[in-house]
C-alpha cells in the first residue's frame, strides 16, 4: 500500500479498522491530522505506535493516543483547556468540523 495513491476515506478507513500494524505505520506520518487521529483511537495499536502519537503536536491527537490503552506514556493534560474538538468522540470518517453545532469560539 502506497500512503499517497489512496484517498483520504480509504485512509480514514484503514486508520480507524486496520488490524495490521504494517498499514498503520505507514500512515501515522500521515499530513491528515483526522488519520493520525484516527489511528490513535484505533485498539489495534501497539504500545510503539500509541507512544508516538501521543506525543504528537496536534492536541486532538495526542490526547486520544493518551487514552488508548495500549499506552504507556501518559501525558499530563491539566494545562491545557480541552475543548470539545480535542475530546470529540465522532467517527473521523463523519466528522464535518466546519458544521459541528458542539464546536465553541475561544
């Protein structure tokens, strides 16, 4: 599989169901800050991949890589004001930001 010949739903897709770990880490560098995402509330990830992205510089990121359960590099969140995107449990695959009513202004 070639990261940059599919589109983003299929990528979305692998992210959010692939059980093969090969697949994700060839999309965890992904630009798509909704893959990375994706792949980080993934439960077939391993400690390896959860640890990295939890410490990815997109919050909505690393916060979901925080939570997963195969990681073991907690990350303290108390600083930071988590706002509804960050903490948003919608499929990335249905996600319309731009449209979200629970999305706030700061």
């Amino acid at each position: 599989m070639y990261a940059k010949e599919i589109t983003l739903n299929e990528k979305l897709d692998i992210a959010k169901t692939s059980e093969n770990l090969d697949e994700l880490k060839t999309l965890v560098d992904c630009e798509s800050m909704l893959v990375r995402r994706a792949i980080a509330r993934n439960k077939n990830i391993d400690e390896e991949i959860a640890n990295l992205l939890a410490f990815d510089p997109v919050l909505n990121v690393s916060y979901m890589a925080s939570n997963n359960p195969n990681c073991t590099q907690k990350r303290d969140f108390s600083n930071y004001s988590l706002i509804g995107c960050v903490v948003c449990d919608k499929d990335e695959r249905e996600l319309n930001c731009v449209e979200c009513q629970n999305k706030k202004i700061y």
